[in-house]
C-alpha cells in the first residue's frame, strides 16, 4: 500500500507533537542554563517585544527534542525560548548555537 501524500505532513506533525508530548511528560524536567551560564550578572540582556520565530535544541530529563518556539530574550552565549507542549507553554534558557531561525532546516542527526 503507497504512502498518502496529501496529508503525509499533517500526519508527521501530529506525530511529532504525540512525541513531544510523550518526552515532556516522561523523560524529566525542562533543563535549562544557570544565572552563570547565562550570564545574567554580567551580560547585558536584550528583551525583544516581538519573539522571533525559531526552532532550538532543548532537554527534558536526558532527551534531546527539537521544538519550534519563540527567542524572547538573549545575551551574548544564551537565548531565552518559549514554546508549547500541547497547551503547555514551556520556557528555557539554551546556549545561542542551540538556536536556529525557523526558516532553516533542523540539522542531520
């Protein structure tokens, strides 16, 4: 039986999400970087009123997943994210080479 390409990326979405899902709820907490890490006693922070659109690398527990968020806030090594989990919304600091505009492709595993 062939593959149905209509809806192949709605079907792939929903799964990923299902994912998601699944690894927020059983894999550990959100991980997310020190004050130290950050930088938030000696680095400026900008704060953007209009998150720009991106997708990032972030850990729950050990697991790696990469979500398509919003960059909210950032420093010169760490960008402050916030995406969604179902109706969850989630907020991480991660390391700015974790972070990629939406537009681009996710790297190769």
């Amino acid at each position: 039986m062939g593959t149905n390409k209509r809806y192949a990326a709605s079907v792939d979405r929903r799964m990923d999400q299902k994912i998601l899902e699944r690894i927020a709820r059983d894999a550990g907490p959100l991980q997310s970087l020190s004050r130290e890490e950050i930088g938030l006693d000696t680095e400026p922070v900008t704060i953007d009123p209009k998150p720009k659109p991106v997708r990032a690398w972030v850990r729950f527990g050990a697991t790696p997943v990469w979500v398509d968020g919003q960059a909210c806030r950032w420093t010169a090594d760490a960008v402050a994210i916030r995406f969604l989990v179902g109706e969850v919304e989630h907020r991480a600091w991660v390391w700015a080479s974790a972070v990629t505009p939406l537009s681009a492709k996710p790297p190769a595993a």
